[in-house]
C-alpha cells in the first residue's frame, strides 16, 4: 500500500514539473504518466483476490489473460492519443491534412480487434463449458436461498436426493420435499446453519430460490451463480483445501442483501462423518414435530422397494 502511494505521488510530482517546463506538451506527458501509473498500481496494488480454494484455477488465469489483453489494448490507445497530441499540436505555419478514408486502417483495426475479442471470449467459453459439465462421482449438495439466509440439504445413505415441489414448502416442510417420495425421507436438511462438504469431493451445488433472486457465491472457490425462483441452476467444484469460508450473495435481493451471509467448511473424511452423524433427515424432522402421518406414504413405498 505504502509504495503504491509513493509510485502515485511520485508521478504526480513528475506531470507537474513537465506541465509548469513545457505546457504545450503537457497533456501528453499526463497521458504518458497515465498509462506508466497504471502499470505500477496493476503491479504493486495491495488489493488483489484470495487465495483459491478450488479446482477453479482456469477462472484466475482467465481474467490475468483479460487484464493483459485489455492492458495492452489501453496502453497502445493511450500511447497513440499522447504520440497524436505532441505530433498535432497547433502550429501557426501547419494546415491539418483531410483524409476522410484509409483502408489499410481500417483493414488493421479490425483485424487486431478480432483477434483481441476472440482472446477474451475463448478462454471464458472453455471453463464455462467445463464449469457446467459435472462429473458422475460428484455428490449433489441443494442450496436453497430466501431472504436472508441460506438452506442446504444432502443426500442421506440412499446418495440421491428426493424430489422436491414449491407448491410443498410451508413450516413444517421448508425445502418443499414430496411427501411421497422414499428417496427424500433420509436427506440431510440444514436451516441457516453452516454447511460443511469434505475435502477433495466434487461437489454438485443444485440452486434454488424460493422468493427472489439471489447469488451463491464462495470467492475462494471462483464459483457462483444466479438463483432464479422457479428455476433450478447449478455448477460443481472440488474443493482443494480444508479450511472454513464465507458465503456471499451476490445479487441484490432486498433490503438485509448485506446480511445474506454463511459459511461452508471443508473437512477430512473423519470430521465429515462426524458432522453428518449430528445432523437431522427428513424423517426424523416430520417425527419430532408429530407429522409422521404425512410422509405415510412414503414410508410405504420405502418399505415395498
């Protein structure tokens, strides 16, 4: 921080020496100090993104590929305007040229400006690719987001997930789970509590929002995305690291957006079992609260597979 603020104050203190010495050249010596500036800031700025967590290394390199892109095309257009400024000055014996059409120009420019589009989309199209193509060992988590906390739920021993309706979510059945479906009675349910996934473990992150839109978003892991009521959307990851980190939303959804926060830990194998021995399924959920009439059925159908 302490040398990005002596690099800052040392260029400032260099464009107005080049102002106050040569004022015809001054706006093309700021705009030179510009672009020098902002290398350095680039480079030295205390600011920067934290250290991943995931298997999402492909999304850093693609945004350093974005900043080089982008940073040579605004250095070469700042260059351009500074070079243009000093060589075009007034002048009281020069007459300015009229040259409505250069085809090799244009020719140039929009070359180079498709190579440089196709550098920034490319990269972004190929992790996007494998950022929805989840591999078949990977463990289905459900995200369920309303104002403003999340929800989670597992698969229970069965390692499927039960089918779930909107139309089903009241108190007593907050994630709207079928009450005839065998496959839901040992899930997992976690309300407004950490969530914990084990370390190495590709994970399937099925979102859902129940009232408005909102965002699951994990900085260290690079991986979010939009929940939208009515929809179910998804990504996966692997987390590479134990350790505990926040969960943001990233998406305004109301007037607590700012407290739509939580945690996710990842754990080795025997603090995972651990956790997942104190947590409640489904079942056990409808039993405490003496609505064990209502999944009958699917009791039924559990006993009859």
């Amino acid at each position: 921080m302490i040398i990005t603020l002596l690099v800052v104050l040392i260029f400032s203190i260099i464009g107005i020496i080049v102002a106050v010495k040569y004022p015809q050249r001054a706006v093309s010596a700021a705009l030179a100090l510009v672009i020098i500036g902002s290398i350095a800031f680039h480079f030295w700025t205390p600011w920067w993104w934290t250290e991943i967590a995931s298997n999402w290394g492909g999304m850093d390199d693609t945004i350093i590929l974005t900043f080089w892109v982008t940073g040579t095309v605004f250095c070469a257009v700042c260059l351009f305007m500074s070079y243009c400024v000093w060589k075009f000055r007034y002048r009281k014996d020069q007459k300015a040229a009229y040259e409505p059409e250069n085809s090799k120009l244009e020719w140039g420019l929009t070359i180079f400006t498709t190579i440089g589009v196709c550098a920034l989309l490319a990269p972004g199209l190929i992790v996007w690719d494998k950022y929805v193509d989840v591999p078949e060992e990977a463990m289905d988590i459900e995200v369920v987001g309303q104002q403003w906390y999340w929800n989670f739920r597992l698969p229970g021993e069965d390692g499927v997930l039960g089918l779930t309706d909107s139309r089903n979510i009241n108190d007593d059945n907050p994630f709207g789970i079928n009450l005839d479906d065998p496959n839901g009675l040992d899930d997992l349910l976690i309300e407004g509590d950490d969530l914990h996934i084990l370390n190495n473990q590709p994970v399937k992150v099925n979102l859902r929002s129940i009232d408005v839109l909102h965002d699951f978003y994990i900085p260290q892991f690079r991986a979010k995305m939009d929940m939208v009521p009515g929809m179910i959307t998804y990504y996966w990851f692997t987390p590479i690291r134990t350790g505990e980190f926040e969960i943001l939303c990233a998406e305004y959804c109301g007037t607590s957006h700012y407290a739509m926060r939580g945690w996710v830990k990842v754990d080795e194998e025997n603090e995972y079992k651990a956790w997942l021995s104190e947590q409640t399924t489904f079942e056990e959920m409808m039993a405490s609260i003496g609505k064990s009439k209502l999944i009958q059925l699917a009791l039924n159908n559990k006993g009859d597979e």
